[in-house]
C-alpha cells in the first residue's frame, strides 16, 4: 500500500473584474450583468474593485526544506507501522476509468482528484483557468433608472416566493438575475405562476394572506397589461412594487 506526502499552498491571482455585479436591493439579492464601473448604471464606481485579488489553495508534492524534517519523520513512522510506502508521484497522474468525482466526467478522473476536492486542488491553479469574477455594489449606489427596474423585479419576485413552499421551507435559496432591463415577458410568465400557486395557496403565508395576494397580482397584471414592453418601467408600476414592499405584505406572520 502506499500513501503520500504533500504540503498545502496558497496563492493569491490578480483578476480584472467582469461585467456583472451583486446587490442586495430592499431584502432581495439581485445578480445583475451589467459593468459595476458604467455611471449609467452605477452613481459612484469603485475603481478599487476593477482588479480583484482571487485567493486559491492547492496542494504541493515538492515540499519546502523547512518542511521535510517534519515528513521525514512522518513518513518514517508511518512506514514502521503500516509498512507502507511513499506513492510516485505518476501514479496519482493515472486515470481512473468509469468514474466521477468534483466536476470531472468519467474518462478525466486522475487517482488524485478523488484524493482532493475541487477547492483544494492538486494541480497549482492557472490564472488563465480562473473566471473573472463580480464585485459587490452598494444599494445606495445605484442609478434611479436602475433602482427602477430592481424595485419592480423585487415585487413580482417577492410575491411569486411567498407562494413557494420550496422557498418557505429554507429548502433553497434564490437570487434574481437580470440584465438591467424589465421584460414585459419574463413579468407575464411569473404572473402566470403565481396565479397556479393562488389556486390554492400552499404555504402558511399564502394561505394567512390570500385575499391581499389576490389583489396585488390583479394590480400588477393591468399594470403588465397596459404596458408596452419598452423602455423604462412605467411609473405607476414603479409606485406600486414600491408600496407593496413597503407594506411588507410577504414578511408578515400568518
């Protein structure tokens, strides 16, 4: 039998940020794909954050010099106690047929990917193979225009939530993902669910709340309905996704 020797490192890689930003807007988080660093979008950029310092671990076969008194005599008493002994290292390069282990598909697998996780590599990590990544941006930073658009996505989106039971139940977590824009599509085909979901109510919020949930989505579907589809929201839209969570209607206890 064999066993092996390997020390942990870490290495830190400058990435330039991508177009795309997180913001927690009025309790829901938003995953927006829009530049952190456009004013159009963004009233006060951060341009601290157009490079982001990514941080990985992997591990080392080739240990430091200060590091080997320690593996020698690790190795030396697992060897008079287990009779084992050091493993190559091109064995653990070896594929492993028919199996599947972290994000590699059969026929990739090498014998260490299934002695480490993805988040603790074996191979020291490329800066070509990591994503760029998003940044963070304040809620009070972003554009009226914006704002606009996240205010009624936050509504709809609390609304259609309320109703899930999936979501009640903590058995998942959900994020709102937009491009910026409010589609008059993506509004129809969530109106469209909650209605099924109000027929009847499943959850303890739903069903405690059913006639103001009626009323709301009724609201919000002749808002959707007279709109055209273009441009910036309607400010009459705008004002109501912004009483709605005022009210704070899919909070309250039943």
């Amino acid at each position: 039998p064999y066993y092996i020797v390997h020390s942990s490192r870490t290495v830190d890689i400058v990435k330039q940020t991508r177009d795309l930003f997180v913001v927690t807007f009025r309790g829901t988080r938003f995953v927006v794909s829009l530049s952190p660093f456009d004013p159009r979008f963004v009233a006060r950029p951060d341009d601290r954050q157009r490079f982001t310092v990514v941080r990985r671990e992997y591990a080392a076969f080739e240990l430091l010099p200060e590091e080997q008194p320690c593996a020698t005599w690790i190795s030396g008493d697992i060897e008079a106690t287990f009779g084992c002994e050091r493993m190559p290292p091109e064995i653990g390069t070896v594929l492993v047929p028919d199996v599947l282990a972290g994000l590699r598909l059969p026929g990739e697998v090498r014998l260490y990917d299934c002695l480490f996780t993805d988040h603790h590599r074996w191979v020291e990590p490329s800066p070509s193979d990591e994503p760029a990544p998003g940044v963070e941006v304040e809620a009070s930073n972003l554009t009226e225009p914006l704002v606009a658009v996240l205010t009624v996505l936050g509504a709809l989106y609390d609304l259609l939530w309320t109703l899930m039971p999936e979501l009640q139940s903590g058995a998942c977590y959900c994020v709102v993902r937009t491009d910026g824009v409010l589609h008059k599509e993506e509004m129809v085909k969530a109106l469209a669910k909650i209605r099924v979901l109000l027929e009847p109510p499943k959850t303890a919020r739903g069903i405690a709340a059913k006639r103001e949930l009626e009323a709301a989505t009724r609201e919000l579907e002749a808002l959707v309905a007279s709109w055209d589809g273009e441009g910036a929201p309607p400010s009459a839209m705008v004002a109501w996704a912004s009483r709605f969570l005022e009210s704070c209607l899919v909070d309250a206890d039943p």
